[in-house]
C-alpha cells in the first residue's frame, strides 16, 4: 500500500475541505508548526480505513468540527497491487455513507466498500469499526514513538504469518499445536492479556463491587462520626462566641468613640475657623502696611514733577507766541482739519458707546447661564424630595434581607429533617388510571411518581377499597413544629419587609440603596451647579447665585437705560455696527492725513512752531496728567484718614495678626486625637461587631444542618449494611482465590509447552533481526537487537553485555522502536502485503550526532518503504532530504 493524497472536510479543528497531495513512494516529510494539524492528519487516516462511516461510537462523534459540530469527510487515495483505489468516508452516524473506489472502474459503497477495505489492507473488522492490527504498529502516534513496538493479537499473527511464510512451520504443524491450544483456550477462558474472563472476572467485577460498597459505606459511618465530631466542635464553637461576646460593653464603647468623634469635629472646626481669621488678619496687616509705604512714596514723588512743570510752563508760553505769528498763513487749513477732528471726536464716542452695549449684551448672556444653573437645580431639588419619599416608602433592609434569609435556611433544614425519616410511597401507575387513585381525597399529581408521608394516610382505589398507611416516626411533632416555626419565622419577615419572597426582598433592598445613591449624586450634582466664583467674589450655594442674578438684572437694567435701549440687540448686528464704526474712523484718519499733507507748503513755518508747541504739550500733559493722578490718588486716600492715621493703623492691624496666629498655635496644641483616628477606631469596632453576629448565624446554620445530617443517617441502617456488605466481600474473595489457583495450574502446564516450542522458534525472529541489523549497524556499529517471542524489544547486545530495554534512555528507545517499525515494513512487503510508515513527530528525543544517523537509515529505507514524517521541527528536518508535503486548503 502506498497512500497518495488525503482530504478533510470539517474534521475535527478544520473548517472547511484541506488537502495533503503529491504523497511519494519513499521518504515524505509534512513540516508545520504546533496546533496546525499534523497529528489530525494521521487521526482522519485512521478514520478513513478502520472507522466505519456509520458508526455512533462518541469517539466517531468527536471527529466533528470542535465549534460548528459539522459532518466530518476523509478522503484517502492509495495504491494496492497495481492498482489505484479512493476510500471517501462521511461520518454521519446511521446516515453515514462510505464509498470505495477503483482504477478498474469497480465501485462498492457502505458495508461492502468496509468489508473490500478490510480484505485490501489486510485486518478484521468489527461491529464499531476495523482493529488496525500490524497498522497501528506501523502508524506511530505523537508521543508514542520512544516505547517499545507492542503488537495486539492481530498484529502478531500478520507477523507470526509472514515469518511462517520464511521459516516453515517450526512448532509441530496443527497436531503440536492442539494441546497448546485447548490449554491457552481453558487459561483464556479465565485469564486475558487484561485481566480476568468469564465467570472469573464476574467474581472480580462484584468483589471489586463488594469492596466498593464496604468502603462507601465505612466511609458513610465515618462521615456520619464526623457529623457527630463538627456537630460538637460548632456547639463549642458557638457558645464561645457568645460568652466572650460583651454586647452592652461593646455598644457602649462604640458610642463613646462617637461621642469623641463630635468633640473632634468641634475642635477641627474651631481650628480651621482660627486658621481662617490668622489668614484674614496677615493679610490685612500687610495691605495695611503697604498703604502706609505707597503714600509716603507719592509724597516724595511729586516734589520733583511740580517743578519740571513749571519749567514746561514757560517753554509752552514761547511756544504759543511763535505758533500765533503762522497761524495766520494756515487758517483755512486749520479750519479744515478742526472740523475732521470733531467728526473724529464723534466716531470715538459712538466707540464708546458701541463698548458699553457689547458690555450690556454680556451682562445679559451672564444671567441667562445663571438663570438655567438655577432652573436647573430647581429640577434637581425636586427630584430629591421625591426620592426621600420613595426612601421612606421601602421597608426592605439589608437585615431584613438577613433575617428572611435565615428564616429560609431553617425551613430547608427542617425540611431535610422530615424527607430524612419521612416514609416514601411510589406509584407505578398508568395515566389512565391515576384518577381511580386517591391519597387523602386528592387525585395523583401527573408528574409524582413517589410522596414522602409524615402522618397517618389512606389510600382509596376505586373498585377496590383502602390502604391506611401509619408510620412511626420518631419526634413527629417536634418535627412538625420546627417546621411551622421556620415558616411562621419567614411570613414575619417577609410581612415586616413588605414584600411577599427573598427575591422581591433583596430587589426591594437594591432598589432602596440605587435611590440613595441617586440622592448623594444629586447633593454632588448642586454642589457641582454652584461652585462659587473667588474673581467675582460669588460664593458657593444656590441663594448666593440668585442673590447675584439679582444684582446683574439690577445692573443690565440701569446699563440699557444708560444705553438708551429697549431691548437686548442681536450679537452679530452690534458686531456689524462696531466695525462701521471702525472703518468710519480709519476713514476720518486717512482724511485728516490728506488735509496734512495739502497744508505742507504755506504751513512750513508753522509746522516748526508746531512742532516744538507739540513737542512742549506732549511733556506737559503727560507730566501734568502724572502729578495731577498722583495728586487725586493721595487726596482720595487721605480722605479715609490723615497719614499718621494711617500708620497707627497699620501698627493695630499687624498687632490683631500677632494675636490671632498666637490663638491659632494653642487651639492647634488643644486640637487632641485626630478625626481620622477615631474614625478608623469606630469602623473597626462596627465592623467587629458585624463579624460577631455573622459568626454566631454561621454557626447556628452549621449546627442545625449537621444535626439533620446525622438523624438522617441515623435512619438509614448504615451499620447493617456494613455487616452484610463485608460478608459479601469475604465470600468473593475465596471464590476467586480458587479462580486464581485453577489460572495457576493452567499456566504452568502452558508455560512448560512453550518452553518445548521457544527453542524451535529460534530461527523464527531471524528475518526481523536480518531487517534490522543493517539499519543498527548505521547507528550503533557493532551492536545486535534481542527480541523476544512476542516480537517484541528485549534488548541491546553490545561490547560483549546485555542491555534490557527498560534501562535504554529514552532516545535508544525510540531509535531502536523506529528501526524495528522498519524492519516490519520489509518484512510484510517482502510477503506481498500491504506497508506504509507514518511516524508522527518521532526521534524527538535524539541528539545532533544520532538523528542524522536516523535521517541516514529513513532515506536508505525509504528505497523500499514509502516513510511519511510528520513534524514541528522545521530547521532540522530540512536536513532529512525527503519529498516535502504540504496541507492546503482545497480551491
């Protein structure tokens, strides 16, 4: 058999049709990287020959794709005797199709394409599918190459076929073997290769059974001692925590950090209100002082100006002598440009005009803000209320929730206490006659096939009569009770909480904290809506805003009155009218340079006398305009008090900060523990107590399950099925010692013919020993291979000592595995049967020296055996020389 080309539609991690063509006839080699399918590839070939298509195996179902679970397809060209055939398998369970192919136009198709299969490759088939035999020796798994070849039964007898074909028959032809026979017949009735037969491996099935039993029900005992042992522990457990638990102490504790806490709070405020007036008093000192400083400065100031002034009088006045005598010459010119200038005096008013309503329209758009923040908030104020309302209106808490929770539990408990000694009565009844049936008056529920039965019970068939039903429970009513008290328990806290069940509870309390939530984030939203504004001097809170709305509507309405409007004017037509005005005063501008410049020759005089009158103006004015702000600045600031006064101010002021830093320091001193410390001292002591009372319901839980645990158990007999469990054991077991002795006997009378037969068997192994010592030669010169009767591994013969097996390293293992694989491939081929090596990432254990060597004895191999290589190792496989394969998605 040499395979050609495989094709995998939706198998197993393939979506969709891949394809592996172009297979050779000797050494091939498909490289890829992990997870690309390599070892998928050699599953769908197993698939294609040994797996029957309509197979419902739930190994058959895994080949599906692992997401879309899509029907699997293999199919596998190949060439047999001359001939080429094409085996195209779907998976598909019943409605699985298998069709089979061949190059002399011969078609089988579902069980006779198997059983054409079967007789082609050379192995048996079965119900489920075929048995690889000697394939699964020559197909080798990822990760099962370093082992030793192990052949099944099938296996064995293709190569015991093939060597019998070679040697002869060397065990005394069907005659000899007859006694051999009926004796491994009789040991194969009673023990196989995996244990025991028949009525032998009954006897094992139930002894194995019977020990089972007698462990789980040790182990029932045990839990149920184990019960009793936590049952006392937790009782421990529980009344420690109560009596080292101080309720009062702890209460009163709690409420003294508090009271702490207020005083802390006190003092922190005190201290931040001292900090403040330190502040405001530094700062007012120090303004103080400053005035004092700024006047004595102005003082010194004007001193020197008055007189530079009274030195630019007198050069103006010669200034004005020398501009009088030319001004006569430029009058007309003058008049001129006086009458431009006044229209230039015109544009700069209507420019200040213009200013004062954009600042008008800005007053406006500031209060329309403002007066949204405040609408806004308004919403928001009411939306508040409104969820107080809802606050109030939810009952549900989260101990509410807690104590509906327990009420539950207990109710389970109580209820797992009644079903554990409750009497069950089954029905096996035919729907049609279950209305002929009543317990206690009511007809059987369809579904109920059993009911657990507490009390004194009557059941009526018709045309029948009665069955009374009386069973002795102990602790019936305690029993009862406990469970009318968990009940009663869950209704009062389900009535206090105002809901009807544990899930509208812990709804009801959800909902509760998302509306304070929404409260907080609506305190945060105002707080965020009115910040205040330190440049304008606003402070936070809505009633400060509105207090400054006020004030601006007060201001835009004396502004528009000053303005002389009506009404507020459009942003982009005031825009439009201020660059008129603009462009009416550049333009005046440009005129005013014009009329300059046509006064240029009958004015040169005057432009001299100008010039210098000019030039005397400027320093005067801006000298003047100096002084006399300088002067109006000291006047107005002595106004609020006379220098001296000034200075015995600033001298009180700084005094009232030295004072208030001073106080500042001993409430600082007085300041005490600090408000984080006696929080986090109060958050560990509610949440000791929390812990508290969770530990003692958690314990109180734990005691009432474990006592329905053990009157459960109590009820079940466990100790007299224990007794009869062990008694079962015991007499299985001496039913298979006599098992084991027969097995003994048959073995040894077995043993004693194969022993008479190995010797004949010498010559047997020779034709696998010739195959493989050729290749050995290649990698271990000078060594010989052992194997045993079974075909195989025993051995390694070298430098004159026996190595076993077992103790080879791991890559001689898998070496000498590949080697003999090889030699079976010959020897099957050599026969005229069918043999293909396909070995999935082998030699992985090999060092740089020894897989060359390998790659050295797979190619000469490869002239007679067609070798497929899977494998990840990319780099050093190039080095193998084989035909390289690839898998392609099929177009």
């Amino acid at each position: 058999m040499k395979i050609r080309s495989v094709e995998l539609t939706n198998f197993r991690k393939f979506v969709g049709t891949f394809r592996v063509d172009c297979i050779g006839d000797n050494v091939n080699v498909l490289v890829g990287r992990n997870e690309l399918g390599k070892s998928t590839l050699l599953e769908a070939i197993n698939a294609a020959i040994f797996e029957k298509a309509k197979s419902t195996a739930a190994h058959v179902k895994a080949f599906r794709h692992l997401a879309n679970q899509t029907v699997p397809e293999v199919k596998l060209a190949f060439d047999v005797d001359g001939k080429s055939w094409l085996i195209h398998k779907r998976f598909a369970g019943q409605a699985g199709k298998a069709m089979l192919s061949c190059s002399d136009q011969r078609l089988f198709e579902d069980e006779a394409a198997e059983a054409e299969l079967q007789r082609l490759l050379g192995f048996s088939g079965g119900r489920s599918g075929g048995e690889p035999g000697i394939w699964g020796t020559l197909w080798v798994q990822q990760g099962q190459s370093f082992g030793d070849v192990e052949l099944n039964e099938q296996a064995q007898r293709t190569m015991q076929g093939c060597l019998e074909a070679q040697v002869g028959l060397v065990t005394g032809g069907t005659r000899g073997q007859k006694i051999p026979k009926a004796v491994r017949d009789a040991l194969d009735a009673l023990r196989g290769a995996r244990g025991p037969r028949g009525r032998f491996k009954d006897a094992v099935d139930k002894l194995s059974d019977a020990k089972q039993q007698v462990i789980d029900l040790e182990a029932k005992r045990q839990a149920v001692f184990q019960f009793m042992e936590d049952l006392g522990r937790n009782k421990h457990d529980l009344k420690q925590e109560l009596d080292g638990w101080d309720e009062n102490a702890h209460r009163l504790e709690l409420e003294g950090e508090r009271t702490k806490r207020t005083v802390a709070v006190t003092r922190a405020a005190e201290v931040g209100s001292a900090r403040s007036a330190a502040k405001l008093a530094l700062e007012r000192a120090t303004q103080a002082r400053k005035l004092v400083d700024d006047r004595v400065k102005a003082v010194e100031e004007l001193r020197p100006l008055e007189a530079s002034l009274s030195e630019l009088g007198a050069q103006n006045d010669a200034a004005l002598a020398a501009q009088a005598d030319a001004q006569v010459a430029v009058s007309k010119g003058e008049a001129k440009l006086a009458d431009l200038r006044i229209k230039t005096t015109q544009n700069a008013e209507r420019t200040r005009k213009l200013e004062r309503v954009r600042n008008v329209v800005t007053l406006s758009a500031e209060a329309t803000q403002h007066q949204h923040v405040i609408d806004t908030s308004a919403a928001l104020e009411l939306e508040r209320q409104h969820l107080g309302e809802m606050i109030g209106a939810i009952a549900a808490t989260d101990e509410g929730v807690t104590r509906i929770e327990e009420a539950v539990t207990e109710c389970a408990a109580a209820d797992a206490a009644m079903s554990a000694v409750a009497t069950t009565v089954s029905f096996a009844v035919h729907d049609d006659a279950r209305d002929s049936i009543l317990v206690d008056g009511n007809a059987i529920a369809a579904s109920a096939s059993s009911m657990p039965i507490m009390g004194k019970t009557t059941v009526a068939i018709a045309r029948v009569g009665t069955i009374t039903i009386e069973p002795q429970i102990k602790n019936r009513g305690a029993l009862l009770a406990r469970r009318e008290a968990a009940v009663q328990e869950m209704k009062d806290a389900l009535q206090a909480a105002g809901v009807e069940s544990l899930a509208a509870a812990r709804a009801a309390t959800a909902q509760r904290k998302e509306h304070v939530r929404r409260l907080s984030d609506i305190g945060k939203e105002l707080a965020r809506l009115v910040p205040g504004d330190k440049s304008k001097k606003l402070a936070p809170g809505l009633d400060a805003l509105r207090s400054h709305l006020s004030e601006l509507r007060g201001r835009l309405k004396v502004d528009m009155k000053a303005c002389e409007l009506t009404e507020i004017p459009a942003e982009s037509a005031l825009a439009r009218d201020i660059q008129e005005n603009l462009d009416d005063g550049a333009r005046l501008e440009a005129e005013i340079k014009t009329a300059d410049a046509e006064m240029a020759g009958p004015a040169d005089v005057l432009l001299q006398a100008e010039k210098k009158l000019r030039q005397v103006r400027e320093r005067m004015a801006g000298l003047n305009g100096t002084i006399e702000s300088k002067k109006a600045d000291l006047a107005a600031s002595r106004t609020s008090g006379s220098d001296e006064q000034l200075a015995s101010a600033a001298e009180a002021l700084e005094r009232e900060a030295v004072v208030a830093d001073t106080l500042l320091i001993e409430k600082e001193r007085e300041e005490g523990e600090s408000l984080e410390a006696i929080d986090a001292r109060i958050k560990r002591l509610e949440r000791a107590a929390s812990n508290h009372h969770q530990s003692i319901a958690s314990l109180s839980n734990e005691v009432t399950r474990l006592t329905a645990l053990i009157e459960a158990n109590e009820g079940a007999g466990v100790e007299e099925m224990l007794l009869g469990a062990e008694a079962e054991r015991d007499r299985l077991t001496n039913t298979i010692a006599e098992f084991h002795e027969e097995a003994d006997v048959l073995q040894l009378l077995l043993d004693t013919l194969e022993t008479a037969e190995g010797e004949a068997k010498t010559r047997y192994l020779a034709p696998v020993v010739s195959r493989v010592e050729p290749y050995l030669k290649m990698l271990l010169p000078g060594s010989n291979i052992v194997l045993d009767e079974n075909l195989q591994i025993a051995a390694l013969q070298r430098s004159g000592q026996r190595e076993d097996f077992e103790v080879l390293s791991g890559g001689t293992k898998e070496q000498l595995a590949v080697l003999t694989r090889l030699a079976f491939a010959e020897l099957l081929l050599g026969q005229g049967r069918p043999a293909t090596v396909i070995l999935d990432d082998a030699l992985a254990f090999s060092d740089d020296e020894r897989i060359e060597s390998m790659f050295d004895v797979l190619m000469r191999a490869g002239e007679n055996v067609q070798i497929i290589v899977l494998t990840c190792r990319k780099r050093l496989f190039t080095r193998l020389g084989a035909s390289p394969l690839e898998i392609r998605a099929a177009s």
